[in-house]
C-alpha cells in the first residue's frame, strides 16, 4: 500500500508539474530512449500501452549515476496477442475505403510492464512530441488519443496524466468503477464495463442460488479493493453475510498467502470470490492446492475467469466448476491467419517480436541480455501454427474484442469529424475541427458521442460516464472429454433488459462435478418451534436455535399462536366476557336479580297505591324511577356476550340515558319534596312552579341533553367492536372501542353532573319532618353513587382485556343497587312490616309532632 501512494501521490505531482510548466518549457529530464516502442507511421498516429510483461528487474541504483535501464520480465503471450490485434483492426481500417476515406491511421505502442512508474514513463513519451533533450517554447503531443492501458491500476496513472492535455483514452481492460468519475477522470474511456455492473451481476448471482455466507479476496490494487468492497457491500444490503474479507499481498509473501487461506477452513464457507488478477489468483490457489482445500465454490471476476495460467491441469482438482462473469466474446475473421504471420525475419524491427518469439520457443535470437540464463539459438525451423499456445488460441476474443472496439470507436469519431459540416459542428458557432491537425480535446468530443453498429450486430456507444452497455456471459468451469478445461456459457447478464440475469441451472456443473447447488450459510434456518439467537460478535447471519417460549414464534401471525410443541400455529382463542363465563354468569344473575328487586317494588307500590305513604311521596315519581332502574339493571346484559356493532352502541348510549333518566326523576323529587315544605310558610307560592307538568318538563328537558349527546355520539364515532392482539399471549380480547373518548366522557361527565346536583338539594333538605323526608335517604344513595362511579375510574382504565367490561358492569349495578335499596327498602319495610304507620293519622300526628319542636 506504501508503495501504490508513492506513486500515486508522484502521478499528481507529475500532473501539477505539467500544467503549469511543461507547456512553457518540454524536456524530459530522463531519456526514453530505453524503452522498447513499435512504431507505424500513418495520417493520424494513435498511441497505445499494453503491459506485455508482468513485473520488472529493478537494478540497484547509487543515486550518484544515472539509474540503468530498466529491464522487463516475464512475457504475457495473452496480452500481446491484444496488441496484434489493435494492430490487425487498424489495417482493416485502413483497407475500408468507406471508414476514413483517403487517410490511414499508424500507431506508436510501448510496454507499460504492469507497473506504474512504467506505465507513467511511457505516457510522458507519448505525450513528447519532439526529440529527447531539445528545449522549446511549446509542448504538442505526438499522438491525439491513447488506447490502454489495461489494469486498472495502471489506468488510474495515466488517466490523471492524460486528462490534464484532455487527451482521450480509451481502455479495453479497466474495469474499476473509481474510473467512471469524470470529476478526476475527464478524458477517460472503455470499452471494458464498469466493475459496478459486474459486482451486480455477481450479487444478483448469490441471490438467486441463495447464498447467505460468502468469503471473499481481493487483489491489493485498486482493481481488487474497489471491486471487491462493491461487491461486499451489494451482497450485505441483499440480507447475505461475509464470512471474511482479506487482501492478496503482490509480493505473494507465502506467510500471509497461508494465513489467509486458512482463513476459508476456519469460517466454514462454502463460497468464495477471488476479485483479482490473474496472476494474484494463481497464488492464491497454488497455496490451496498445498493445503489440499476442496469443495469450495470459487467465484471468480472477469479477470481470471478465462485466463488460460488457471485452466491447467493442476488446478481442476479445485476450480472445477468455478463460476464467474466475463464479457461478451466475438468472433473476428481473419484474426487468426494475422496472428500466425509472425516471424523475426518479416519483423527484425519490432523488438516486441523478438521477444515473443524467444519466449515462444525457449530459443535465443541473439539480440537480447538474459544475463546467465542459456537459451539455445533459434534454428528457424520453428513454425508458430504448431504451438497451440494462448496466443493463437482465438477460442475465446474477450478481452482482444474490446480492442477491436475500442479501434473503431476511434475510426468512427474521426470518420464523424471528417464529415463535419460548416456550421453545423458541434462547437460554439456550429464551427467544425480543423482536420489537418487533429486535436485532442475536439476528438474527446467526437468519442463521447460516438454511436455505430458494428460487423457483429453489437451497438458501440458510452454512456456519460465513459461506460459501455454492460453485457456479461456467465462462464462455468467444466471439463471436456480430454481434459481440458471448457468455458461454458450457462447464463447471461444484461443491465437493459428485464431481467437482468437469467440462468441455465440444468446445464451447469458445480465444484466436485456435482449437479446439486451448493449450500453456504453460516447457520441453517430453524426449525418450526424454535427461534433464532444472535451469537455475540457474529454477523446477523449467524445465529443459534432455542426452543420458542409461549407464542414467540416468528413465523406465527398476530392471530395465531403456537402449539404447545412449538412446531405449528393455530388460530388464538377469542376472548370477551361471554355468558358461559363464570364472571359473566355472577353479573348476569346479579343484574337479573336486581331487575327482579325492582319489578318486586313496582308491584308492592301498585298494589297499595292508595295508601297515604305511597300518594305522600308522589306515585308517579316513584314509579318512573322505578322504571328506569329496571332498565339501568337490564342495560348490564348488553355489556354481556360478543360485542357487535349493535351491542357496542346500544350499551352505553342505554345505560347513559337510563341512568340520566333516573337521575332526573330524583332530581325533580328531591326539589318538589323541598319546595313543598318551603311552601308551607306564610305568603309562599312557590308551589304554583312546581307542579306535575312542571316536574315532568325537567325530567324531561334534563334526559333530553343526554339523548343529544349520545345521538351526536352514534352519529359522529360510534363504539365499534376491536380485537387486542399482542404476541405475548395467546388470546385476542375482543372488546367495543369508544370511538371517541370524549363523548364518553361527556356521557359520564352528564351523569356525574346530575348526581352532584341531587346530592345538594338532598343534603338541604335533611331536616325535613320525617313523614315528607326522603332527603337523607336520598343523600345516602347520592353518596354510594359517586364513591361507587369514582372508584371506576382509576379501575377502568388499569383493568385489562374483558376486565374493563366487568368493572363497568359492576359499577352499573352496585349504584343502581344503592339507589334502590336506599331509597325503597324503607318504604317497603313500612308497607309490609309496620302497616300501622302507613295511616294518615300516624302521618299527621309525626308531622305535627315535628313541626312543635
């Protein structure tokens, strides 16, 4: 990591630099004289950086001298075969005398060798037009666009470079998503989709086998880090887990190779993607091959996925079956024959072709310094058509297409500024480039808008990002008859069609030649009458079954409840206070009895209706409060059973106005019993107010506020049946909601208001003779009334389920009980045990008695 911020800190460094001084004065302070380049001149040159080696001898360096060249090692026959073919587009151009009519593209290529400081050496001598060491006032770049480079680390170098001339480049290999942002990357361009889409193609891939508990590597390079956080982070918004997330060290340190593969074992993962290079992979697997690591499901990003160094033999013990992305392949005529036409001979000058072939064929040419390494010398018998190497291997045009495209985009856009026409070019003014010198920035125009159908049917376009339309196939590792590994094609990802993925699950074979998905989760789901446990300091996708407590079950819906094993649900009991009920049978009897009482009085009063104690305390008062306690008593039934919607609106508005209507009748008999004796002084008649219709109309006008407010009630919210459901029991409490608090507020409140009212005028009317006195017995039940309705408060709203209904109930029958017994079990006592004193002489005599003292 040290090592990559040097450089890239030394790519700013480098790009400030330039901006502001190297247009005033362009000198290479070292010469690029060392580095190998393949040059072919033509009208319009397009420069191009291929990383045909994979590291570079660094020698030591004294700081007192200028440093030797640098040397690279270890040819990539895979990249050079796409360099042969940038060159074998190019002369396809140039033989279309449609595209580019009358003028002919060359190319200058270099070597970036897979490092940076290489990669940035070979940028600058693209960007020096001018021979090495001259000094001049003004700094042209020799080439007016560059194809490549092809990691993505290597193109973050150069793209920072080349952006500050606003010179297009165009990759066909980098595929890190940092490099759509056109914010750091102005003038850069693929052919090779964004890592974005092949991370959700991957995620998408985990998805749909269901995979919950995934490990994965990734390179240490911007590539590997940036590709496989992507995926870490898609895969974990989708509910999956990772198992581990660990880095490739590029020295390949052995140590650190084994920890991390260890890794894999000590997770329990079944499934793994490696999100790096070919080579960072190789010695990944070459360490899980001596730790003997099978049945994994490696998944493998578009890097490696085809890479040939991985297809040998020693690997199928553990890569077959691996699965992964890669892009679309073409078939290129002609491709092949040009790639087989090479030979030193035809090519002396083209020191790429020397080392290819040394390489190639293990022999010397006896143009380069192995140093102490002995190569016999090439006999010229060598024939390249025999090799079967990756370089002729044209099986699988993947990454070699991509630079077929990004040959022709380039073709096309200058095509399209060829054609330009005056006034209708797309610079201010409608003004058209000047053709004949063919400027960078006017051809980044032309690129990003470029749009053409190529030979194959596939549109080339990018969108505003720099990106191509991104198009995976979905390879599968399988072995063929002999051997050999077979990419087959066993789905496809597409980000404009729905749906993206589709998958041909019969024709893939998985890891150990298994037809059988495999599984990867960090724990199995639980049984039915168990319930997950988070382990501490474990990822949500690990966890422990225990047995469910009562009705704890995840899976059982708020109206269901599990079974005593814990293993299905069943429907919740419903519960209200029914009529089977032991509490709801008390109330019932106790109500019905109470109703009973009552009818008992009734009779008893009309059966000696002519007596002086029944006409002494008006008839007709008693019997219309007897009336309404008998349906004070009855309205209790309607609290009784399962609410409905009937029931729940009958229970209150009867038993607000029943109670209101026997209130009002002690009301009116409380303020005549009172203005009667107060009728008696001299030069009183207050009586002439008082009279049968007047009692009737308060009675009336009182009863009446209580029908308004429990019609408005019914009309605007009224009391509806609702269930209670909570997950802790095993019930549902069926009971009547209000509907609006207020108007039963207001219903209680009216109540409250009429018994505070007949308290005091009995309270003043205490000392009354007793013959006329019902007062103090009127007090008393006023008394037991309100103790009895402000107790309900606090136990109403602190009672639970069909408690509530009981406590309501229970107040509905002790007030009306204390309102009965109070104020008729005297009379009655009189009537049937003491007869003697229902005589009006006894009557008068009290009064009289009581009046002199």
């Amino acid at each position: 990591m040290a090592f990559q911020s040097v450089y890239v800190c030394l790519t700013l460094l480098l790009s400030t630099l330039i901006s502001s001084q190297l247009l005033q004065n362009c000198r290479l302070i070292r010469s690029t004289s060392d580095l190998p380049v393949l040059i072919k001149e033509g009208d319009i040159m397009i420069g191009a950086l291929f990383s045909l080696h994979d590291t570079v001898l660094e020698s030591p360096s004294s700081f007192t001298a200028e440093p030797h060249p640098t040397q690279c090692s270890g040819f990539n026959f895979r990249t050079f075969r796409w360099m042969q073919t940038m060159i074998f587009a190019i002369e396809e151009i140039n033989r279309d005398r449609q595209l580019l009519a009358n003028l002919t593209m060359g190319y200058t290529i270099y070597d970036s060798c897979s490092t940076h400081f290489h990669a940035l050496r070979t940028a600058l001598a693209l960007m020096n037009g001018n021979k090495e060491g001259t000094g001049i006032s003004e700094c042209r770049g020799r080439v007016p666009v560059v194809i490549g480079d092809g990691g993505s680390t290597l193109s973050l170098v150069v793209a920072r470079f080349l952006g500050v001339f606003h010179v297009p480049q165009v990759s066909y290999f980098s595929s890190c998503a940092c490099l759509s942002n056109k914010l750091e990357f102005p003038a850069f361009l693929r052919t090779m989709p964004s890592d974005f889409f092949q991370v959700d193609a991957l995620a998408q891939l985990v998805r749909h086998f269901g995979w919950s508990w995934v490990g994965t590597f990734a390179g240490d390079d911007a590539y590997g880090r940036g590709g496989a956080q992507i995926f870490n982070d898609e895969v974990t918004k989708l509910g999956a887990c990772i198992a581990f997330y660990e880095i490739i060290p590029k020295n390949h340190e052995q140590t650190e190779i084994s920890r991390i593969v260890q890794r894999i074992r000590e997770s329990g993962t079944s499934v793994v993607l490696v999100f790096a290079l070919e080579q960072d992979a190789r010695a990944l697997f070459l360490e899980a091959l001596r730790q003997n690591l099978t049945d994994i499901q490696w998944l493998a990003s578009e890097a490696w996925i085809t890479a040939a160094v991985l297809s040998t033999p020693e690997f199928h013990s553990i890569l077959q079956g691996s699965m992964g992305y890669a892009i679309r392949r073409a078939d290129i005529p002609g491709l092949e024959p040009f790639l087989q036409r090479l030979h030193p001979s035809k090519y002396p000058q083209d020191p790429f072709v020397l080392q290819f072939w040394e390489e190639m064929f293990k022999c010397s040419l006896g143009t380069s310094n192995k140093g102490s390494s002995y190569r016999p010398p090439c006999n010229g018998s060598e024939i390249l058509a025999k090799t079967g190497n990756i370089y002729s291997d044209v099986s699988q045009l993947r990454i070699s297409y991509n630079v077929y495209k990004a040959v022709y985009a380039i073709a096309h856009a200058l095509d399209s500024m060829l054609r330009c026409e005056p006034g209708k070019g797309p610079f201010p003014g409608g003004l058209c480039p000047n053709t004949s010198s063919v400027q960078p920035w006017q051809l980044l125009n032309y690129l990003k808008h470029v749009h053409f159908t190529n030979d194959f049917g596939e549109e080339t376009k990018f969108d505003a990002n720099g990106d191509p339309v991104a198009m995976y196939d979905l390879i599968n590792w399988q072995l063929s008859g002999n051997g050999e590994v077979w990419y087959a094609t066993v789905g496809r990802f597409d980000e404009t069609m729905q749906p993206k993925l589709v998958i041909e699950e019969k024709n893939i074979i998985w890891n150990g030649n298994q037809k059988q998905v495999p599984m990867s989760v960090c724990s199995n789901s639980c049984p039915p009458g168990t319930r997950k446990a988070t382990r501490p300091n474990f990822p949500l996708c690990c966890f422990d079954c225990i047995v469910c407590a009562a009705g704890e079950c995840e899976k059982c819906l708020p109206e269901f409840w599990s079974n005593t094993r814990r293993d299905t649900c069943v429907p919740k009991l419903v519960d209200f206070l029914s009529y089977s009920d032991t509490m709801g049978i008390t109330l019932l009897a106790v109500a019905l009895l109470g109703s009973c009482f009552t009818l008992a009085v009734a009779l008893i009063f009309t059966l000696k209706r002519h007596t002086p104690l029944v006409r002494a305390n008006n008839s007709e008062l008693s019997f219309l409060i007897l009336s309404s306690l008998w349906l004070c008593f009855l309205c209790a039934l309607a609290f009784i059973g399962q609410p409905t919607s009937w029931s729940c609106g009958l229970r209150h508005t009867a038993f607000g106005i029943a109670f209101s209507l026997c209130l009002s009748c002690i009301l009116g008999k409380t303020m005549v019993v009172l203005m009667a004796f107060r009728a008696t002084l001299p030069g009183s008649n207050v009586m002439k107010w008082f009279g049968p219709l007047q009692q009737r109309g308060i009675i009336f006008l009182c009863t009446a506020v209580q029908v308004v407010i429990c019609c408005t009630w019914l009309s605007v919210a009224p009391p509806v049946p609702r269930k209670l459901m909570t997950r802790e029991t095993a019930r549902i409490i069926l009971l009547c909601d209000v509907g609006s608090p207020l108007a039963f507020s207001l219903v209680l409140g009216y109540i409250g208001l009429l018994a505070a009212v007949c308290f005091v005028l009995a309270f003043f009317a205490r000392k009354l003779p007793d013959n006329f006195n019902e007062a103090k017995f009127i007090t008393f039940s006023m008394l037991i009334f309100c103790a009895v309705w402000i107790a309900f408060v606090p136990a109403y709203v602190s009672s639970p389920g069909k408690y509530t209904v009981a406590v309501e109930i229970f107040a509905i029958l002790a007030s009306s009980y204390g309102l009965l017994l109070c104020i008729f079990t005297p009379k009655c006592y009189i009537i049937l045990l003491k007869p003697e004193k229902n005589t009006k002489r006894y009557l008068m005599s009290k009064s009289n008695s009581e009046r002199k003292y």
